[in-house]
C-alpha cells in the first residue's frame, strides 16, 4: 500500500505521553498514530451506520406479528 505523509499539529504533554509510551513499550511513534487512527476511522463509521440503523428501524414488532411475517405456527 503506498504511504503519504501527514503532519499535524500536536499539543506538547500529548506529545510527550506518545514519546514517552514508545519509549517504555519500544513501539515507533508512527506505528501507535496509525493504530489510534484506524481505531478512531472505525469507532466513526460505526457511529454511522448505528444513526442509518436507527433511521431505517420501524419500530417495535409483537412476536405475534414477527411469527405471522415468518409463517410459524402458534406457540402453545
């Protein structure tokens, strides 16, 4: 996968955290960015389709009308 760079601007005690948890787990700094970040992508789009389920539901279904849709028989 091709690579590009970012660079951003960072407040200076979240950057000495990050410099810190490299430096005492032995971890690349570009390696925790970039898990963070797909991480954070995948919580977001997440979000997304939870709003579009909750778009899309139609509400709440009896189990009769559930069973009915389905064609089962009457439980007993």
């Amino acid at each position: 996968m091709k690579s590009s760079a970012f660079a951003t601007r960072l407040p200076s005690p979240l950057l000495k955290a990050l410099d810190e948890a490299c430096r005492l787990n032995g971890l690349r700094k570009n390696f925790v960015v970039e898990s963070a970040l797909r991480e954070k992508l995948e919580d977001l789009f997440d979000a997304q389709d939870l709003v579009a389920a909750r778009h899309g539901a139609k509400g709440f279904h009896s189990w009769a009308s559930v069973k009915r849709e389905a064609g089962l028989k009457k439980l007993r």
